[in-house]
C-alpha cells in the first residue's frame, strides 16, 4: 500500500489499486491456511507414530535415534506450519504474545542438541558460547523466542558449507542478545533488507540453490519487532553472516516448584470404553486405532458421517473423535446432528485447521473439545481422560510404555473361559460372521453366568457392529 501511494494516482485510480492490492493479500492469507491445512494432516499420522514407537519398550536401540530425529524433523515441520500461519495472523494483527516462565538454561540447551547434530551431518563446527551468567528463569513467550533462534540457527547452518557456526548468548540488565555468527556464503548489500520480506531469497550465480520458502526471516523480523526487540545484520558475501536479535527477557526471582514430569498413561481402571472415530482419512483412523487400543479402548471407524449414523444403530459410543473437514456433511455439521439427535457423549473436534473454527458451527457447545493437529499423543489422552473421567494407569517408566494385554486387565474371567465349549462355538461363528449366531451364544454365556451383564452389552455392541475380530480378541482367541 506504501508503494501504491507514493505514485502520482487519481484518488479513483488509487482506491482501485488499493482494493486490488487487499484483495491480493486476503488470496495470499487463504493460500497460506490452505496450504497448513494440507500439510497439517499427514504430518499427524509422522508425528502420531513417531511418538508411539518412542515409547514402545520392544523398540531395538539401533532406531531410537532415527525415530527421534523423525520426531524432532516432524516437530520442526509443524513449527513451519505454524509460522506461515502465524505471519497471516501477524499481518492481520491477531497474533497474541505470551508470557511464559522459561527455564532459559534449558531452552539454550535443545537449541545446542538440535543443532549440534545438524551441524555435525554437514560437517561444519557448531559451538555455543555463554558470556554471562543466565537467570534461571525468566518471562517471555517461550514458543516465539524458540522460533526466533530456530529459523536464525537453521539458516546458518543452511547457507554455511564449510567452517562453523557460533552461537553467542550475552545477558545484561534483563535484555538478552542472541547472535548468531556463521562462515557461510553472505549476502550482499543490496539483498539485505529484501529478504526479511516473505518469499524473498537470494538467487545467483553464487549462491547455492537450498531448499526453502523465505519465510523464515519474515518471522523472526516480525516477531522480533512485536515483542520489543531489535534485530540487525551484518554480512560479507563469500565470509559471512552476523544475525542478532536482542530481546528484553525480565528475570524471574522467587525459587519455582518443578511440576513432575508427567507420566506416561499405559491404561486405565473401570469400565471398557468405546470411541467412535470419524475420519475420511484412513490413516488417521488407523492411528486413533493404534494409540487406543494397547491402551484398553475400543475404537469403532466411520468414513463420513452417514458411516457414522448408521454405525450408531448399533453401538453406543462413550466419545465422539469427530474430524472437522469431511467430504459430505462436515464434523461440526455432524456434531450438531448428533446432539439433535439426543446423543450427550463428549465430542472432541480434530482439525487440521486452526481457523475452522471460527466458520462453520453455529453453536459451539455442539463439542466439547477442539484440538488442531498436528496433536501430541499425550495431550489427546488427557482430554479423552478429563472427559471420560478415566482413572488411567500410569507407567512409573517415563521412557517406555507397558503395553498391557487388554483381555488381561479388563475381563479376567474371559480367558479363564477360553476353552469353554460354548466360547469355542461364538469363536467359530465369530469367524464365520455369522452374528445371530454370535448372539445366542452371548446370551447363553450370559445365562450360564460365565459373563456377566457389561461384558454382554460390550460383546453384543462389538458384534452388532460386526466387529469380530476384536471380539475374537476380547476371549483371547487370536
Ligand atoms: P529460506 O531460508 O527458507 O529461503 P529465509 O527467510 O529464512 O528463507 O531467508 C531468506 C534468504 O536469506 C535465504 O533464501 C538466503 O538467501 C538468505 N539467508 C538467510 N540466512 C542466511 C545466512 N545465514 N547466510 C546467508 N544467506 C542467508
């Protein structure tokens, strides 16, 4: 808009350009979400499993690390993500600043492993050095002064082939001054205020062709700016890069109690419950099957939400995992038809876009939850807990979950009557898929006292749904 007014325009001529020129960025704005959206979906299932085989304790140590730094990768991905979004948002002015307690030391600490090895695969030197003694804790907004430090650390290292990178830390008076110094291909005078704009990368005959989107200097020059600090570069082409960001990092004094790490849920006590997950998305079913089953909950699938309606004839879910976009009728369309229909069960909404939720829904108390992925693992089993009210078992080890054999903790008495005749017939028309089949024979271990009235409803609710497998499973026959 600057640009536009600084031509000699007619006020018609420059109301058209202007209007023009918003329209451009509003387009700009929707690609931005668009594209989040599309990439948020797949990197759940990476980061989904990524997370599951971390904690499996069969996992051989050889692939720990090659499934961290899959973690890590996808962790940063999600970063990205979320600072394409997060310039829309800043350019829209809605961006928030918070103000968390940081333990600095530590932050510093994941900047040095994180990069120490990226360095390490290129062959360059990456040393850290800390000039004055850091405060324990101080306030800041923890997630923008990482991002702040990852894009400058990562571009170093991008655009560094031979030498090093050092990365200075000096803290004075409550300002922090992060520098970032590499031996890497420089950038000419003239290149040096434009790449700080989006898209914007230097492109010659010198420099080398990386990957990236020049997005990332745009964050850290608008986040900087929005939190108080300045940033400032100098550079010679062929020598070097000097990145520095000085941001005001108050001091916190008064001791702080350690929040204990949480531990790892590995399954929980009481009733079996059923989720009903709602995903065009087969991959993402699979993994809502994979992190809930070993856990001791059943899941049942749906593709859209006619699978859903109708599976609903059948089986009474306790939870709703509802996706927010769907083919057809969406997930918050879904929602508000299931409560039409008198369902009360907590729904928890997934989406893969953090502006979703301001379209669509009418009433938001249609769910009870709403979650954007990519979701960690962990933070979804805390919401199905609090809204189930589950007492979950939690593992003692933080490193590895226990899987537990599900038949095991939650029907004792039905591998004891594994052998029952009676058992062995329901297994047989259990694989057959024969459910009437399936039915009398529940009922007559029912009345045989062999199973009592839950586990009936939940055996009948698995065969209605033709879930047979899982039944097979549920009498350890499998
Ligand atoms: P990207 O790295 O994805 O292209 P950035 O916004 O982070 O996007 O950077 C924009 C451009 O600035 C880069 O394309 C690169 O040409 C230049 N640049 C950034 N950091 C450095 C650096 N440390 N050394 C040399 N050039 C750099």
């Amino acid at each position: 808009l600057q640009e536009i007014e600084a031509h000699n325009l007619t006020d018609m001529e420059l109301q058209k350009a202007k209007d023009l020129a918003e329209r451009a960025n509003d387009a700009k704005s929707r690609y931005l979400s668009g594209i989040s959206h599309e990439l948020r979906t797949p990197l759940q299932a990476i980061l989904g499993y990524a997370q599951l085989l971390t904690q499996r304790a069969d996992m051989p140590e050889k692939h720990r690390n090659a499934i961290q730094i899959i973690k890590r990768s996808g962790e940063h991905l999600a970063g990205l993500i979320e600072g394409l979004l997060d310039i829309s948002k800043i350019e829209a002015g809605r961006l928030e600043i918070y103000r968390n307690r940081v333990k600095l030391p530590d932050l510093i600490d994941q900047m040095i492993q994180m990069f120490r090895t990226m360095a390490l695969e290129k062959g360059i030197e990456f040393s850290c050095h800390i000039h004055n003694r850091l405060p324990d804790y101080v306030t800041t907004d923890e997630k923008r002064l990482r991002q702040i430090l990852i894009n400058l650390l990562s571009n170093a290292i991008k655009y560094t082939h031979y030498g090093s990178v050092e990365f200075h830390i000096h803290y004075r008076s409550e300002v922090a001054e992060f520098a970032v110094i590499d031996t890497g291909v420089g950038i000419n005078e003239k290149d040096l205020n434009r790449i700080l704009d989006p898209f914007e990368r230097v492109r010659n005959a010198n420099a080398p062709n990386v990957p990236g989107t020049g997005l990332g200097l745009t964050i850290v020059r608008l986040l900087t700016e929005i939190m108080g600090g300045e940033l400032d570069i100098t550079s010679t082409p062929g020598e070097g890069s000097c990145f520095k960001v000085s941001l005001m990092l108050s001091r916190i004094g008064e001791p702080v109690v350690e929040t204990p790490p949480q531990r790892l849920i590995s399954g929980y006590s009481g009733q079996r419950k059923i989720i009903m997950v709602v995903d065009d998305d087969p991959i993402h079913r699979g993994l809502m099957g994979d992190l809930l089953h070993p856990l001791g909950l059943t899941t049942f699938e749906a593709r859209d939400a006619h699978d859903c309606l109708d599976a609903l004839r059948n089986v009474t879910p306790d939870l709703f995992l509802l996706d927010v976009s769907m083919p057809g009728i969406d997930g918050l369309a879904l929602a508000e038809i299931l409560r039409t229909k008198g369902f009360q069960q907590p729904i928890i909404m997934i989406s893969a876009d953090a502006h979703e939720r301001h379209r669509g829904s009418q009433s938001p108390s249609s769910h009870d939850e709403y979650l954007v992925k990519p979701i960690n693992n962990q933070q979804l089993l805390e919401s199905i807990g609090s809204l189930l009210s589950l007492n979950w078992v939690r593992s003692n080890d933080t490193a590895h979950v226990h899987v537990f054999d599900q038949a095991a903790i939650y029907h004792p008495r039905l591998i004891a009557i594994a052998d029952h005749v009676l058992v062995r017939e329901l297994i047989t028309y259990a694989n057959l898929g024969y459910k009437r089949g399936v039915n009398n024979k529940l009922e007559e271990l029912n009345d045989s006292g062999l199973i009592d009235e839950n586990t009936l409803t939940y055996c009948q609710q698995l065969a209605n749904a033709m879930q047979f497998s899982a039944l097979a499973k549920a009498f350890n026959a499998e």
